[in-house]
C-alpha cells in the first residue's frame, strides 16, 4: 500500500520536472528560431558561416556528414 503510494507520488512529481523541462526546451527554441529568422540564414551551417568563417562551415558539414554515417550505421 505505502509503496503503491510512494509510487504514485513519484510518477506525478516525474511527468512535472518532464513538462517542465520540455516547457523551457521550447522557448530556448523559440529565441533561436528567432535569431535565425532575423539573420536571414535558411541553414544552421549558413549562421555558423556569417559568424566563424567558411573554414568552420566546411568543418560543421563534415562532421554532420559524419554523424549521420554513423546514425545509419548504428
């Protein structure tokens, strides 16, 4: 019975810190969808070109190359 509750307890204050959680995510999504409208960039890869460089876009685009080859992979 006690831990039926203590369970119960658990599971509400759980799904809480989840909603939470999710609840900033997404506003700290808005602020950079916002900053990416407003620069005028359609990819991530462009920002990070106008801010570092075309060296660190080339770099960017081989190492999401990369991470997908090894999503596939997995």
């Amino acid at each position: 019975m006690i831990v039926g509750i203590v369970m119960t307890i658990a599971l509400i204050i759980g799904v809480g810190v989840y909603i939470r959680i999710w609840h900033r995510l997404c506003h700290i999504g808005k602020g950079y969808a916002k900053a990416m409208q407003q620069s005028g960039a359609t990819t991530l890869m462009k920002v990070i070109s106008d801010v570092y460089g075309p060296r660190a876009e080339h770099l960017g685009c081989a190492l999401s190359s990369i991470g997908i080859i090894i999503s596939i992979i997995s």
